[in-house]
C-alpha cells in the first residue's frame, strides 16, 4: 500500500535533485524572489495520498446514505393477508407532501380516500390507476404499493386517510385506515 500514501520512494538521484535546484534558483533570481533564493532548502514533497482517502470516504458514506432507501420511502412490510396503510409521518403541515403505502392482497383494486373522498397518490410512472365508481383504483405488485404521495389537507386537525377494497360488482369496503393530523404551527 505504499504506493497509495506515499510510503518508500526509492532512492533520489542526486544529479536529478541539484539539477532541480538549480534551475528553482535560476527562476528564483529572474523574478526576483527573495524568499526562494534565502531558503535553500529543497521544498517539501506533499503526498496527496491521505486527502484522496478522505474524499473517497465521504463519497462512500453519502452513497451508502442515499442507497439505502430512496427518498421518502415509507417502511410497510408487504402482507398478502392483511390490509393495511402506513404514513412517513403522522403529523403534517398543511399543503406539505403527505407520503403513504398500501399493502394486501394481488389482483384486488384498492382506492384511497382522505376524509372520505378519493385521493390519487403520486408515484411517477411506477403505478397505474384504472377509473372506477367508488374513485381511481390502484392494483398492488407483489402485495405492496410504491410510496404514494399527495397533498396535506389545508384545515389543521385529524384527517382520516383510509384504504377501500372494491369489489367486482363495484361496491366498496373500508379495510384500513390511518389518522393524520395537520398541525399548521410547523
């Protein structure tokens, strides 16, 4: 590893380095450089080495950071059997992203409602809604949603997020909900 900081650097030429110097102090005594001409010592050789392993740490440690989960990601373990939601926060500022997940069960539309009417969650183009009575439907791939987000409600106080199974003749069941409150003094 000496080759990376620096370690042994073999032996110096001693025609190589009175060459050098004199040429420093021909350059010297060109433009008049006092200080260079008064320190005959040969310069200090700087080894990098150290500053380009801290560089590569923090770049390391940002990277890892950031790839652990991707922004915002709501944590929900995908549940075949159990309906359920999750929300990155239960406590939102009015206006503010309000980030949620559904899981349950494959090949079922599901529609979230906030305070009773239909919501459609963001996720980019990981997530397709197909228009039904009750609300645009989502189906969830491998039990689990993509991390949706919407808007917060404007009115500050409890606001009911809520998960509606629809069935195949169009009625719906609620299977899950979750309380959010907008606390407008954030």
């Amino acid at each position: 590893m000496s080759f990376i900081f620096g370690g042994v650097r073999g032996r110096e030429d001693p025609e190589l380095a009175a060459g050098n110097r004199r040429t420093r102090l021909h350059f010297a005594r060109d433009v008049n450089d006092e200080r260079a001409l008064a320190d005959d010592r040969p310069p200090a050789q700087r080894n990098r080495g150290w500053a380009w392993l801290a560089v590569a740490t923090v770049v390391l440690a940002v990277l890892a950071l950031v790839g652990t989960r991707g922004a915002g990601d709501v944590p929900l373990a995908a549940d075949c059997d159990t309906p359920a939601i999750a929300v990155a926060s239960s406590v939102v500022a009015p206006g503010a992203v309000l980030r949620y997940r559904l899981t349950g069960a494959d090949g079922v539309d599901y529609v979230a409602t906030l305070d009773g009417a239909p919501v459609q969650g963001d996720a980019g183009s990981t997530v397709s809604y197909t228009p039904t009575a009750a609300g645009p439907a989502l189906q969830l791939r491998q039990c689990l949603s993509p991390t949706l987000a919407i808007a917060a409600p404007a009115g500050d106080g409890p606001h009911e997020l809520a998960m509606l199974r629809v069935a195949a003749d169009g009625s719906t069941e609620q299977v899950a909900a979750v309380i959010v409150t907008v606390d407008g003094v954030r």
